[in-house]
C-alpha cells in the first residue's frame, strides 16, 4: 500500500512542477508579446506607413497572445486529465488492496476459527477418555475393595466358626 500512495505523490509533485513550468513559460510569453507589443507601437508612431505595421505588429501580438492563451488552456487541460486518470489508477490500486486485505483476513479468521474447532474437538476427546479411565479406575477400586471386604469376611467367618467349633468340643 505504501508503494502506492508514494507512487501517487510522485506523480503529484511531478504535475505540481509541471503546471509551474507550464506557468512561467505561458507567462513569459505573455510578457515578451505585450514588451514587442508596446515597443512596436512606439517606434512606428512617425508615419502612415509605421502605423499599419504597427497595427499589423499589435494584431499579430494579440493573434500570439491568443494562441499562447489558447496553448496554456490546452496544456492545463491535459495536466488535470493526467491528474485525474492517476488519482483514478491509485483510488483503483487502493480498492484492490483493500479487498485483498480483507479477503486475507477473511481466510485468516475461517483457519483460526476451524482450527480452535479443532482444538475443542481434541480438548472434548481427551476429557472423554480421562473420564473414562476415572470411571474404569474407580470401578476397579470398589471391585478390589469389595473382593477385600468379602474375603476379609469370608475370614471372619471362618474364623469364628472355627471358635465356635473349639468352643462346642470344649464343653463337650
């Protein structure tokens, strides 16, 4: 983007420059016609014959001043049709950008969103099997601890009908 905006001052100051040139050449002319202009009329005022030359000087100064007029209308015409076909291209070189950025950003936050789905997705899996393997290890915890309960009374059991056995061969 910075490409742009410094080609566009560029062809800015370039114009800028361009219309002064433009300016001071109009107006040198300007200014050389109205100096040949005066002088001839001075310098024929003696005679019948000095006057038309005179006039005939004036109105080729004033044909010279026209055309130079109509020369700088022309060229300031040309300047602003560059200007604006260059300011057109950047406004156009900027929109494209834009739209480039955009769809860049576009792609960016469909990647990030699919790719935290998939995260979640992972995160949703790993908490099922930590659950299920809790669900397994407290399952075989309350196996082993009711085969220990059992067993331990199983023993008791044995144990006192085996002093209940002693106790009936005692008073026996």
């Amino acid at each position: 983007m910075l490409k742009y905006s410094v080609q566009n001052n560029v062809s800015y100051v370039y114009l800028k420059k361009l219309n002064k040139t433009i300016k001071h050449k109009i107006m040198k002319k300007v200014i050389l016609s109205a100096v040949l202009m005066l002088a001839l009329s001075i310098s024929f005022v003696s005679c019948r014959e000095a006057a038309d030359k005179a006039k005939s000087a004036t109105d080729e100064a004033g044909a010279a001043m026209e055309q130079a007029g109509e020369d700088a209308k022309e060229m300031g015409s040309d300047a602003m049709d560059k200007a604006q076909e260059a300011g057109n291209e950047a406004m156009d070189k900027a929109a494209e950008a834009g739209e480039d950025i955009k769809a860049g950003a576009e792609e960016a936050a469909g990647d990030l969103k699919a790719k935290a789905e998939a995260a979640g997705d992972d995160i949703k899996a790993k908490a099922n099997e930590a659950a299920s393997d809790i669900k397994e290890g407290a399952n075989d915890a309350a196996n082993k601890a009711k085969d220990a309960a059992n067993k331990a009374g199983d023993d008791a059991k044995g144990a006192a009908n085996g002093a209940l056995d002693k106790a009936k061969s005692a008073v026996n």
